[in-house]
C-alpha cells in the first residue's frame, strides 16, 4: 500500500500513441445514459472511490461498490491503461445524518477512544478487502492527516463567497449551487424535504437553525467535547464529511478527473456537495464520470442500519461456510447498476463457478511448454475473449463475461491439456479476480 502525494509525479505513464482504443461503455449517473468511455488524459486514468467510515465491520453494500470500483479498475488494465485509484479512509469527524460524529458515538459504545476504534477497524477494513480479492488502491489518503487541507479549502470557499460563519460554524451555502440536484435527478424543494425529514428524525439538539439554508452543510464544526480536534482559524473543531472527499481526490489526482465512484446511498446528500464544493472553488468539474453500484438486498430491502439487515464480509467468513471469493462471486452476480439480491443459491453458483474455472486452468497447465495450439482451439479462446470483451464493454456486464468463461471451461474441459487455455482464463481472472 501507497501513501503520499509524492508518487503522484513519480507515476509517469505511457505516451500517447499507447493509449488502447476503448469500446467500454458506462451508465453515467450525471446523464442517466451510457457513455463511452475515453480517458481525459493520454497518461492513464484517474479514479477516485468513496471508501469506508472505519468504525464497525463493513457491510456488503459497501463491498459491492468497492467492487464497482475494483472491477473497473481490473477491466481498464486488462485493455491496457494506466490506473490510478484512490480510496478515501474515513477516520474521524464522521458527520452522520443527524450531524452527530458517527465514529465517537460509536468508539464509546466500546469503550474506546476514536483512534483506537478507526485503527483497529482500519486494519480489519483491508483484511476483508483482501478476503475478496479486492486489489490495492494506489493511494488511501486517512482524513485525519489531510485536516490542513480541508482548512485551506474552506478559506478559499469563504473567500469566494460560497460559505459562511455562524457561531463557530462554517457552512458551506448550498443556496448558491448552480448544479444542485443534477446528480440525483431531484428537484432542489425534494431534496430539501428529504434533508428535513432526516433532521426531524434526528434527536434534539442535532439541527441547527442558524443556517440559511436547510441543505447547508459543516464544512467546520465547533469542538466541544470532541476528542480529536484541530485548531483552525475558526476555533479549535473538526471538518466535516462533504468536505473530506474534496479535498483529497482533489490532491491525488487533480482536476477534473475521470471517474468518481461510490454506492447509490453516496449520490445525495455526500456527492451533490462534493459537486457543489468544486464548482464554488474553481469551476472546474471534480470529475467527468460519476458510477454508482445499487443497494444490494436482503429478502427483497436494501441492506442499510435503518432496514437492521447488516451483512459483512467478516461475519459471513467466521461462519467458516463462506470464503471471501465466494461473496465476491454472489456479489459480482447481477449488473451494478441493478439491485442485487443477496441469495445463498447465487453464493453456491459462484462457488461451482470458481470450482470449474480452477479444475479447467488446473487441467490445462499441464500441458506441453511450448506445444501450439491447434487451430480449432485458437479459434474458441479467441470467441471467447471476444465475447468476455463485449460483455465488459456493455456497461460491465460482469455475469455475462463469466457466463462466457464458464461456457469455454465446458467446452475444452475434456481435451489434450494446453498451456494458452490455462493462460487465457488466467487473463480472464485478472478482471474477474475470483481464483
Ligand atoms: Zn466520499
């Protein structure tokens, strides 16, 4: 694992003239459409994930958009791109959606201090990721060594007009957002009604009437007993949420970058306000594509706290039934941007899947070194690649690219063992990553 801004230089990437013509094409949340994918820039592309808030085991929902993120990422390589992916760690002033810090309230349910709870739960975040093969972002910027960041934004946010003070507070105004309800397609009134019925659900105390505006949100928050705070020009507190991403996508990988990805829950209020933030502090666009994976559910309702219906990684793997690439299999079943039931019946396809991927690359690595393939066998893996590209290429159809997978593992499980069938599903892994 990387850390720092230094490598950001260091990753010079291929020229130009290097750079793979792509057919990939991607539903756009932003447009609601598919789009065709082309990098911004000949070096490589440039995505950004809204990571876990470390404090409990996550949950599959979450997992689900890490492997949204994971699997374009594997797929942009497989075609021959540069990637640089960047995956935020959530690990202090968690503002839930009662402005309450999520990750204290949490940490003193056990008995613990904040940093001890986000360091322990941290670790055990990576562990799950590895658990379902899920590779290593270049970088995982922890929001609570990027604070004098986030303080230099929010004075240049204040400078432009685009947020205010209030008794220690600093707001940002969403009343001024250009861009507001774009990219959850809702009208500004609906959005305002949904941001006011979380507040009403909230307990008292968590609303704060000084603000203009009902979506206006903490970009600086007034410490009072808060155990991790910063001194800032403000007062001593902490930053807000919205503004972490911002701030730290910003400074790994400019702007505008190419793709900013994260589960539905993220596009509103999280990602309308990171939009909002980027256009008050420079105009340009945070990022040009915007991916959302849907909610994964359980006897038909989204897996969410307020549903009581958590799922995790770590609790299905200490069951000893499960293994990690077996939910990864079950959650990769359905297309991102459907719903995904969570069925034991998809855990068990995923687990004859991955059986009859190993026992067909097992086979054939037996083969000769060297020995050629017959025509006719050149021939299938060639149907089958081009078929597994197409299915890539359809928005990420990831069942039917393992569909063709399994379909040639059939097909050539009985002939003479040949080492470039071993190979070409081995390539078809490096997307797939369930072996
Ligand atoms: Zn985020």
């Amino acid at each position: 694992m990387h850390s720092g801004a230094s490598e950001v230089k260091s990753e010079r990437m291929s020229p130009p003239s290097s750079l793979p013509s792509l057919k990939l094409r991607l539903t756009s949340t932003l447009s609601r459409k598919q789009e065709p994918f082309t990098p911004l820039s000949p070096e490589g592309v440039r995505m950004y994930h809204c990571g876990p808030t470390v404090m409990e085991p996550v949950n599959i929902d979450k997992f689900r958009s890490y492997l949204l993120g994971d699997v374009l990422r594997r797929y942009l390589e497989y075609q021959g791109l540069l990637v640089r992916q960047v995956m935020n760690i959530t690990d202090v002033g968690h503002l839930n959606e009662f402005e309450e810090d999520a990750v204290e309230i949490t940490a003193s349910r056990s008995g613990l201090y904040a940093w001890e709870l986000v360091e322990q739960e941290e670790k055990a975040f990576h562990q799950d990721r590895r658990a379902l093969n899920i590779l290593d972002a270049h970088v995982y910027p922890r929001a609570r060594e990027h604070v004098p960041e986030m303080i230099e934004f929010i004075e240049k946010l204040l400078e432009a007009g685009a947020a205010y003070r209030v008794g220690g507070h600093v707001y940002f105004d969403m009343g001024k957002a250009r861009s507001l309800g774009r990219l959850s397609g809702k009208a500004r009134e609906e959005l305002e009604s949904l941001k006011e019925k979380a507040l009403a659900a909230s307990r008292a105390g968590s609303s704060a009437p000084e603000k203009r505006h009902p979506l206006d949100f903490d970009l600086w928050r007034p410490d009072a007993l808060h155990q991790i705070h910063w001194s800032s020009p403000w007062g001593r507190g902490f930053p807000g949420w919205h503004v972490e991403c911002v701030v730290m996508s910003r400074k790994y990988l400019g702007t505008t970058f190419d793709i900013h990805s994260g589960s539905e829950e993220n596009i509103f209020p999280h990602h309308e306000c990171e939009i909002a933030q980027a256009e008050a502090a420079g105009g340009e666009p945070l990022a040009r594509l915007w991916l959302h994976s849907r909610h994964v559910l359980l006897a038909g309702k989204p897996i969410s706290r307020p549903n009581r219906n958590l799922l995790t990684v770590r609790g299905l793997v200490e069951t000893g039934e499960i293994r990690g690439p077996e939910i990864r299999g079950a959650l990769l079943s359905a297309r991102f941007r459907e719903p995904l039931e969570f069925r034991p019946e998809a855990v068990d396809e995923a687990r004859e899947a991955i059986a009859l991927l190993r026992g067909f690359r097992d086979h054939h690595r037996t083969g000769p070194p060297g020995a050629p393939p017959t025509d006719a066998l050149r021939d299938r893996i060639a149907r089958a690649e081009r078929e597994f590209t197409e299915a890539m290429d359809d928005d990420l159809d990831v069942p039917r690219a393992l569909g063709a997978v399994r379909r040639i593992s059939k097909d050539l499980a009985s002939v003479a063992p040949c080492r470039e069938a071993a190979a070409a599903v081995d390539r078809f892994d490096r997307v797939l990553g369930l072996l």
